[in-house]
C-alpha cells in the first residue's frame, strides 16, 4: 500500500528530511505509477489537492491481510488484523459484517464528529497487530497509527516536494525518498491536526533521533517518546457537548 500526501494536509516531522541530496528519485506523482508498474492489478485513488493512494493485494501475508475501503469520503488502507472486533462492532454500532476496515472509519468519524474521548484512547482501544492509513477527503485531514509492537511496520518520508509518503514497501519508499525516510515509530500516531503522537505515553514529547546507515549517512529520524518531558495539560474547561477531539 502506499500513500502520498501533500505538505499542506501532512506536514512531515523536520526529523524526516535527510541532508543527503538524493538526485534518482521518482519525482512527484510519478511514484504512484512506478507503484502500479510493480504491482499488477493495483488500485490507484487520485485525492485531488490531497494527494493520491495505491492498494494492491497481491503477494501479501495471508496472517497479515491488506484492506481497503471507502465511507463517506473517508478512504482507509489497512493491514494486519484487529483482535477485539466484535466488542468494537458493538461499542460503534457496526452490523456483524463489518471488517477491521469499517472499524478504523468508524472510529475516526466518531472522534472527528463527537469527540467523545481523546484520539490516543481511540488507538488503544484497537487490540492486535495493524498499521492504517485514513484520509478523509471531506475535512483534508489525515489519521495514522501503528500498533504498540511495531507489528505491522510501514514506513514515511519527505519527498522533494516536501509531501509525506507512506508505504509498506520500504523500497518504494527509498525510490521516492531517498535517504530521508524511517520505519513509522511503533505506538505512535500522526493527525493532521496535531502531527506525531505516541497513544502509549499521550502525556510525553517525542524526540527525533538520527539513523546512520552502513555508510556513516544519516537517513532521516526515528522518533522516541522522551520520558523527561511532559506536555502542558490542554484540556479544555468546556461543556460536554463540545467536540474536544482538535485538542489532540
């Protein structure tokens, strides 16, 4: 799976870009296609100002599927499996055939319209092994995340445009970015609204720390959670029926 969004619906973290020049890559939006040219019998979604994403299920792990679907505007690439379904089905009111897909969606149109409990505890709430990426075409707005494990691993980086791009292809990665690219950090999450979070530690910063290849060459950053720093308490002193879900 792959996506690829502009800078101003995913700002990359600063730690992403690598101050190696990478003259090969595929430029823009060529990465889609060289994406398609790999795998054969892909889909490919144009998402206008937003972007673009690619979902192929061939050659995948039949004990890590890869889905995709699309609800309301909001388009979701998932891979992995999701443990907890059916206590999830219940709690977002989902009929019985929904899949782990319709869930990610659902949840997030929960989060996005009532806010009714912070974005980590949404995360943490999805028990098992999966990396998603949701984009939702209505509001421009972006919601990744990846299992405490690291399970599933995907990967992002900053192409020449400054866009984020996400794969599960570390080589499509590296074609469209070059140096400056990491694995996506484990128990973390990445909104639109408010960047790279970690849903295990919500209340810590995270710190980008340098990868250095086998050639001494620092290839973008991961990112840790800093246990010696705490953010500020931002909850908002309002009414129940305000939407709290931007705070986060």
């Amino acid at each position: 799976m792959l996506a690829v969004f502009e800078k101003s619906v995913a700002k990359s973290p600063e730690g992403l870009k690598s101050p190696q020049s990478d003259p090969d890559l595929v430029e823009d939006g060529s990465i889609i296609d060289h994406f398609a040219d790999l795998h054969s019998g892909s889909v490919t979604i144009n998402l206008g100002s937003g972007g673009a994403l690619a979902f192929s299920s061939a050659k995948q792990n039949p004990l890590s599927p890869r889905l995709f679907g699309v609800v309301d505007d909001m388009f979701c690439l998932f891979q992995g499996h999701i443990d907890n379904v059916a206590s999830l089905k219940q709690q977002y009111g989902l009929n019985k055939t929904a899949n782990e897909v319709v869930i990610v969606i659902e949840a997030y149109r929960t989060l996005r319209d009532r806010g009714p409990y912070p974005a980590d505890q949404v995360v943490r709430g999805l028990h098992g092994s999966f990396a998603f990426i949701l984009f939702d075409s209505s509001t421009k707005a972006t919601f990744i995340a990846v299992d405490a494990d690291g399970s599933v691993p995907i990967y992002w980086g900053t192409n020449s445009k400054e866009d984020l791009v996400l794969s599960d292809d570390v080589d499509i990665i590296k074609k469209g970015c070059g140096k400056s690219y990491a694995p996506f950090p484990k128990g973390c999450f990445f909104t639109t609204s408010g960047g790279l979070q970690s849903f295990e530690h919500p209340l810590n910063e995270l710190k980008p720390v340098p990868r250095v290849d086998s050639q001494g060459q620092v290839c973008g950053a991961t990112f840790k959670v800093d246990a010696e720093s705490k953010k500020a308490s931002g909850m908002p002193r309002v009414g129940s029926a305000a939407n709290w879900s931007s705070n986060y």
